[in-house]
C-alpha cells in the first residue's frame, strides 16, 4: 500500500478503507508518512469530507493508536462531558458535582485553554494544592469512591491526533467537520467513558461561528458516539457573549461554587441544569431530562452537590477553604472599572474578544507554555440586551497593572450599544 494512492483516492472523492486508514494512522505515529503526505491527504479531507463510516473508522484507528482507559472496576454508567470551549464556560466544574451527587460516577479528563478560551484544568488550578495530574489507579480509586474526579489526561491517549492536530493548525484544514470530529472523540472514547453529552458552541466566541456548521459538527459528533458503542448526543448552545459574568481562572472557580450554592447566573446555571438533565438520564438515575433536572436542583438545594466538590478538592490535594473563603485563591492588586460610553441597549459584546481581554491580562495563553495569572479576568455587569446608562460600569477588569490601555482599547472593539436588540436563545438545539 501506498500513502500516494490513498491522497489520490480522497482527492478524487472516493471513500477511504479500514486498512487504508489504518495506514495512514500507523504511518503517522511512527513517522514514516512524511509531513507532506500527511497534510496531502488532511486538506483532500478538508475539500471532499468523510462518510460517517470514514469518521468512525479513522476515530477508533486515532484512539487506538494510544493508551485506553479501562474503567470497567467502577460501578455504574459512566457519564462525560465535553464542550467545544468558549469564554466563560466553566459549566463542567458545578456540572460534574451535580451529577455525581446524584450518585452518577463522572471520570472527566479535561484539558488546557490556549487563546480565547479558557481550560478546565487552569481554573482548578487556581485552588492552592489543587493536583490535576494524578495515577490512572488513584483516578480510578477516586472516581468509584467520591463519584468524581477532574484530570489532564493520563498515558499517551491518542498520539496520532497530537500530530494530526499540530499539521491542521499550519496546513489551515483546523475547520474540517472530520477531521474536528475525530480529534474530539479519539480523545473521549479513549477515556472509557459509557456515555457522552456533548455541549457544542455557536457563534462569536465559538469555534464554529454558525449554527449550520455547529449543527453539522453535532451531528458528526454523536454519529461517531453512537457508532462507537456510547449514548451520546448534543447540545447547541450560544457563545456570542460570555457564559455567565466571570471570565478568569480565580474568578470562573468563585462562580462555579456560586451556581453550587443557588446562587449562580441565570445563563450558566440553565446550561448546567440542561446538560445534567441528559447526564442523569444516560447514567439511570431518570427517566426523562425533566425528572433529571429535579434531581439536579435538588442537589443545590440540599448542599450535596457542593459537598461532592469540597470531596473532590480534597482528595485532590486542594485547599477546601475555598468553598467558603474566595480569598484563599490568588486575588488581583487592581479592579478597574469599564464605563459604558452611551446609553442605549447592550447589542454586542463579543465573546472571543473579552477572552482576548483577559488572555491579554495574563488570564490565558497565547503559546502553550505561557505561565498564567490566576487572579486576573473580567466580571461583567450587564449581559446583550440590558439596557443601560451613559458612564455606568458595564465590566470591571481585574487586573496586576493599574493602567491596561491596550485590553480598554480591545473592550471598545468588542462592546456596541445600540437602541434595540433582540435577546439571544441560550440553547438552541438538541440532537439525540
């Protein structure tokens, strides 16, 4: 078999084999498709597409190229989440409690943010001691004992998406369907996870800018899921203004435990309430998301659901007086406020460019190895569609530096008041 033959199949529109995917995959983790062959055939991907067949086929070859998590010493359905990332997402830290505390295990390996959003694992680090790389065995040890637990991947998981990915990123194919799809669930189905609920964004702030391309990634991603042997679906929810009103690591962890409490924003604690639903039901514990969602609020409202984050913390190494001590976390010297410049309606604040904001801060990275500060962030005031005053504060900005010109002169980019907007629909799909 040649690597040749198989870019000129896919370049003609033909659909690719099990064994030619097999090649492809084996040739790139031993390194003996060169680059250039590898990015041949990822931008014949990009124009020609895959069959669902072709997604699910080169997903299990990616996740079996590496290390499988077997979780099978766990009692009960194993429930994940994943989301497509945003600004402000911080839905999986009171999320993962919740479910747990309804007695669900959630093993959620989760990653790091780079650019405009923000990563799971960087807002748990915030809690002083907080360890997000453990063993496979205490992870497993954890997961079966306190329900729970929140990780960075363990063993090499999927090593041929890791080269995949870096040649999308300088080969411009990042935005193929496919290739997006097989990335994220090589990954998931690899964690050994039972069941899948997927949160895909849309817009400004999201990866996919439209709902007819997060739509269609939705589909592939519960294709694959479902092809693959997990329950899966999706949710489609809006990313064209920050999740919440907290954006930084110290500041998302300070929210997380406010939605634990009852007292969350509306937005974030919907999302919360919406994806668990399903999480519940997938687990076995409800017969229908609405029966879910009960049992959800009834775990705010009890106080187990922030019992099983204190737990978590805990058996992670953190400092558990964070639940009740904001302070323990790393805190900003400067809270600077940003006024708004007319009155009118709040028509547009994008999300991608107050993550930048923050991002410029010291809130998130623009390399990889970029060192973080916790403290720093965004807090907003108002959300799209508030009405509001000339010179009112509509954000504050948490920042080390007194003076930050150049993150104001990025807010005055992404912030519009206008004298009408029509209010955004929070989720808008469901796909089973």
């Amino acid at each position: 078999m040649r690597m040749v033959d198989i870019i000129d199949a896919k370049r003609n529109g033909h659909e690719l084999t099990d064994d030619q995917l097999q090649f492809f995959v084996d040739g790139v983790v031993d390194g003996s498709i060169p680059d250039y062959q590898v990015s041949a055939l990822l931008m014949a991907v990009y124009f020609q597409g895959m069959t669902s067949e072709e997604q699910t086929s080169l997903t299990m070859k990616m996740m079996h190229s590496g290390t499988h998590l077997d979780l099978s010493a766990i009692p009960g359905t194993k429930v994940d989440k994943h989301s497509t990332g945003g600004v402000g997402d911080k839905v999986s830290l009171p999320l993962a409690a919740m479910v747990a505390a309804t007695g669900i295990p959630v093993p959620m390996i989760s990653g790091r943010g780079l650019g405009h959003t923000g990563g799971t694992l960087d807002k748990l680090e915030a809690i002083p001691g907080f360890k997000v790389e453990i063993s496979e065995a205490d992870f497993i040890r954890q997961v079966a004992d306190e329900k729970l637990a929140i990780v960075g991947a363990t063993g090499e998981v999927a090593p041929a998406d890791k080269k995949i990915y870096a040649l999308r990123d300088v080969t411009d194919t990042v935005d193929s369907i496919p290739l997006i799809a097989s990335s994220i669930m090589s990954k998931k189905i690899a964690s050994g996870t039972d069941a899948l609920v997927i949160d895909v964004k849309t817009g400004a702030g999201a990866f996919m800018k439209t709902l007819d391309q997060s739509r269609a990634l939705a589909h592939a991603l519960v294709g694959i899921g479902k092809q693959a042997g997990l329950q899966c679906m999706a949710v489609i929810s809006d990313m064209n203004q920050p999740l919440g009103n907290k954006v930084g690591n110290s500041l998302e962890i300070e929210e997380s435990l406010d939605v634990l409490k009852g007292k969350g924003p509306a937005d974030l604690t919907e999302l919360v309430l919406t994806l668990g639903s399903y999480m519940v039901v997938m687990g076995g514990k409800a017969a229908n998301p609405a029966e879910g969602r009960q049992l959800l609020e009834q775990t705010i409202a009890d106080g187990t659901a922030l019992d099983r984050f204190r737990a978590m913390v805990v058996a992670q190494g953190g400092d558990p007086r964070v639940i009740d001590d904001y302070t323990v976390m790393p805190q900003a010297q400067y809270k600077i406020p940003y006024r708004a410049k007319r009155a009118g309606v709040l028509s547009r604040l994008a999300a991608d460019e107050v993550g930048m904001a923050s991002m410029l801060l010291g809130g998130g990275r623009q390399q990889a190895d970029d060192q973080l500060d916790y403290s720093v962030g965004i807090e907003l005031h108002h959300k799209l569609g508030d009405q509001v005053e000339a010179g009112e504060p509509l954000l504050t900005i948490y920042s080390n530096q007194e003076e930050v010109p150049a993150v104001e002169k990025l807010l005055d980019e992404s912030i519009e008041i206008s004298d009408h907007y029509d209010q955004p629909e929070l989720i808008h799909e469901i796909i089973e």
